[in-house]
C-alpha cells in the first residue's frame, strides 16, 4: 500500500482522510507466476497497479501468443478501451513471476473520485503514460530494426532479461526466440570488439 500511496504522492498531496479513503477501495490481489489475470472477450471493470512482479500484456493471433508489453513494480495496468467503453477486451495479462496487485473496481473508482476529485489528476497521468508508451512501441517498430529494438530495451529496461522468458522478450521485439538469440551474440560481440 505506501508503493501506491508514495506513487499517488508524487503527483497531489493526500490527507490522512484521503487516505483511509484510498485503502478502503482497494483490494490485494496476488497471482502465482504464469498464472491469467484478465483474458479477452471480458469486459473490463478494473485497474491495476503493480507492487510486486511482472505482468505480460499480450494478444491471442491466430492461436499465437504475441507479447506487446510488460507491467512491473509501480506501474498501473488497464484494459483501456474496454474499461472506457464497456465492450470486449482484445488483450490477455498474464504474471511471469509471482506477482501482488493492488485492484481498483469501476464503481469503488467512482465513488472515490467524487470523494478525492483531485484523483482525477492520477487517472489522466496514468491514461498519459500509458499513451506515450504505446506511442514510443509503435515508433520504434516503424523506425527501428530489431537489433535496435533490442539494444533500447537493454538500455530502458534491463532486468526484464532477467525477469522474464527469453520466448516473451522475443515475441515483444518482434523476432523468433533464434533472431533473438543471433541479436544477442550479434551486439556481445560488437562490444567485445
């Protein structure tokens, strides 16, 4: 709970009042590693936020499994277009590890935000984040070869290598786990040089 409160602090100032009004709307939730937090075809009715582990976001092609994104500590997660628009949700999250969410439902979010309108400010930041992100994935996949895609995600975030399967980290740039592991022995080598 002070992970999400520090997070939310960073932004607004919140009373001891806003506060007990905060934990009173979430609930803990954790997950073992590989095991489904949310699938498609449901409606989305809740957020996220990640204070221990990692989730895959990732989307069911053709009976394959492909990887858009990965969620870790601090991070909010939301099946955006459902939860706004109340339709079907195209995207599967799934923890790699053991993982404890913090989960926010539709109705307690509105109960809070008429309670704590300044919270609002926290979901636009959240909705910004996660637009930007989106926007640098789709600008690297349009700009980028996949060897650069592979050198920025080093450099941005690392320890995903070690966190998460190499067949996701794979699917996420955009590769076969075997380009993958060519790219890696690729940029060892440009180093060792």
């Amino acid at each position: 709970m002070d992970k999400l409160i520090e997070n939310i602090k960073a932004y607004i100032p919140l009373n001891d009042n806003e506060i007990q009004l905060l934990k009173e709307a979430v609930v803990k939730k954790n997950y073992q590693k590989n095991k489904i937090i949310f699938t498609e075809g449901k409606i989305s009715d809740e957020i996220y936020f990640v204070t221990k582990g990692c989730v895959r976001l990732f989307y069911n092609v053709d009976g394959n499994d492909k990887t858009a994104f990965f969620y870790t500590e601090g991070q909010f997660i939301c099946a955006g277009e459902s939860y706004t628009f109340n339709i079907p949700a195209i995207e599967n999250y799934q923890a790699i590890e053991q993982t404890e969410l913090f989960v926010f439902g539709k109705s307690k979010i509105e109960r809070l935000l008429k309670e704590i309108p300044k919270l609002e400010v926290i979901a636009r930041i959240a909705t910004e984040n996660e637009l930007i992100t989106c926007q640098k994935v789709i600008a690297s996949f349009v700009t980028k070869s996949a060897e650069q895609r592979y050198i920025d995600l080093l450099h941005t975030n690392g320890e995903l290598f070690h966190r998460v399967p190499q067949q996701y980290i794979a699917s996420f740039l955009g590769v076969s786990p075997e380009t993958l592991s060519r790219i890696k022995t690729r940029v060892f080598n440009k180093k060792s040089s």
